[in-house]
C-alpha cells in the first residue's frame, strides 16, 4: 500500500484564465501558509481567486526499492 499527499491549487488570472497546478508532497502545507502564500498573490495582482487543497490517498500498488534493476 502506498500513501501520499495531493497538494491541488487552482487559480483564476486577472485575465480570466484557470490554471491548476498539482504536486505529490510528503505532508501537506498548513493552511495558514496556503492562506498567506496565495492572498499575497491576490495583492500584488497576480491572481484575482484561488481555491487549494491536499489530501491523503492510498493506492493498493508496490513501489520498488531504489537501486535495484529490474
């Protein structure tokens, strides 16, 4: 079994664009950073709305150990 954090942050440009970006973390950032991180974005401009989340998922898969060749 394998368990990872799914960080998801969507964000809406002051073009009206979405854009998405996802990433595989180790645990997820705390919400106060993600708050800080992207409402500094909506000051300077950059962005005009955001959405984010992280959640934990587990796969029923195995992962190889490093350095071994298959």
């Amino acid at each position: 079994m394998v368990s990872l954090f799914l960080y998801l942050s969507v964000i809406i440009t002051p073009n009206g664009e979405v854009k998405a970006h996802s990433d595989v973390l180790q645990e997820c950032p705390t919400s106060e950073y993600v708050t800080e991180w992207h409402e500094s974005l909506v000051a300077s401009g950059e962005i005009v709305d955001w959405r984010a989340s992280c959640n934990k998922y587990s796969f029923d898969m195995t992962v190889p150990e490093k350095g071994i060749n298959t």
